[in-house]
C-alpha cells in the first residue's frame, strides 16, 4: 500500500485526486498508476485504469490472472468493472469511498458470475490514504 500511495502523492503534487494503484504479480510490482484525467483531459484515465493498461502491456496480455492491487480508495464503478474485466484476483484498498458508489463497488465485485471469475477484495484501513484525499479536496475549496 506504501507504493500505491506514493503514486497518490505524485498525482496530488500534479494538482490531479490523489488516488494511486500498483499491480503485483508473483510477489513483485508489475505496474504503477495515478490519476491522469486533469493533465490527459481523458474521463477513464484512473488510476486503476492507468494501472491496469501498463500491466497488460508488460504481461502482454488483457487477462492479469494471479494478479493483486493495492489502491488508495475504494475503486469506483468504471474501475470495479475494469478489474473484473481483466480478471485481477485481489484488489486491497486504504480507504472508503464517501458516496454510494462503495455499494455498487460490492456490488460489481459480486456479481461478476457470467465471467467466471471471482476477484477478492479486503479494506486495509489506512489513515494516510484518507488524510490526503481530505487534504486535496480541502484545499480545493479554498
């Protein structure tokens, strides 16, 4: 969780939602992703979703099996269903989201039957991962 929330804090340094992923496979860091939608003026561009695109390129592969992840927030939807979609095995996250889109998160990880695959997903509570979300936004309301 440490790595993923470096790439947070490199997001928040670029004035984009500290939100950061790593992906490992076999014990080791495959992939690093952070928010891009502000520089790239992309919609998907996630963290999860930046992730993800470099861990197919280096696996040169769409299906990241035996994959795990560590976010910094509870993936949201797009995301929730772009790591079914690749078929990543773990997803561990530092913090909650606020909204009801953590419902539908539960919801897309459970509900995943046609695709015969299950992924797995633990909250690993952790404060720093809060503490800068709630930092960026607070700012941004000055």
């Amino acid at each position: 969780m440490n790595l993923a929330l470096e790439m947070a804090k490199k997001a928040y340094k670029k004035d984009e939602v500290p939100i950061g992923a790593i992906i490992v496979k076999n014990g080791k860091v495959i992939s690093k992703g952070y928010n891009k939608r502000e520089k790239t003026q992309n919609a998907i561009l996630h963290a999860e979703v930046d992730a993800i695109i470099k861990a197919c390129k280096k696996l040169k592969s769409w299906r990241l099996d035996n994959c795990e992840m560590y976010v910094t927030l509870k993936p949201c939807p797009m995301c929730a269903g772009a790591i079914v979609n690749a078929r990543i095995k773990t997803v561990y996250y530092g913090a909650n989201d606020t909204n009801d889109n953590e419902k539908l998160f539960e919801k897309i990880m459970e509900n995943n039957l046609k695709l015969n695959h299950k992924t797995n997903y633990y909250y690993l509570e952790n404060n720093e991962c809060k503490n800068i979300l709630k930092l960026f936004f607070k700012n941004k309301r000055k």
